[in-house]
C-alpha cells in the first residue's frame, strides 16, 4: 500500500479516513482528525505513537513512590483491618 497524502481529516469526511487507515502499516505521518475547523484528535503511526509513549515515561517522576516503597508508617495488618471491620 502507499503513503496517503491526507494529513488532515473532517471527523464525519471518512472516506479518507478509512483510506489513511487501510494503509496505516506503511504510513509516515499522522492523520490529524478536525470538526468544524477544530483539532480533536489524530491517528499516529507506530513510530509517533512509540516516541509519544517514551517521552511520557521520561516526564513520569516515579522519585516519589520509589521513596514510598518501604514507607509503612501507618500500616495496619489484614487481621486488625478485619477486626475494626467488624469481621
């Protein structure tokens, strides 16, 4: 299949819509979906959504829960859990 050369797509046009999508495996670029002139969303390739996904988990500041992993300040065993429930 080819590059389709849509790179932007009326949500309710979906004849190319489903062209970009009936091709997606060798397409290089996003299909930017609009209604009425606004951005709503996209369709990604597998390259963007990949680079999307890593540059997510380096903002993710996990520093906080590594510090809470052995935090059991507060902890509470199941078997008073279950007596304060009244189990």
């Amino acid at each position: 299949m080819r590059n389709i050369e849509h790179k932007e797509s009326d949500i309710n046009n979906t004849p190319p819509i489903q062209e970009y999508l009936g091709a997606i495996e060798t397409q290089e670029n996003e299909l930017v979906l609009t209604s009425k002139g606004n951005i709503v969303g996209a369709i990604l390739t597998a390259e963007q959504y990949n680079w999307f996904l890593d540059k997510i988990d380096e903002c993710q500041n996990i520093s906080e829960i590594s510090k809470r992993v052995n935090d059991r300040d507060g902890e509470q065993s199941l078997d008073n859990l279950k007596k304060e429930l009244g189990e």
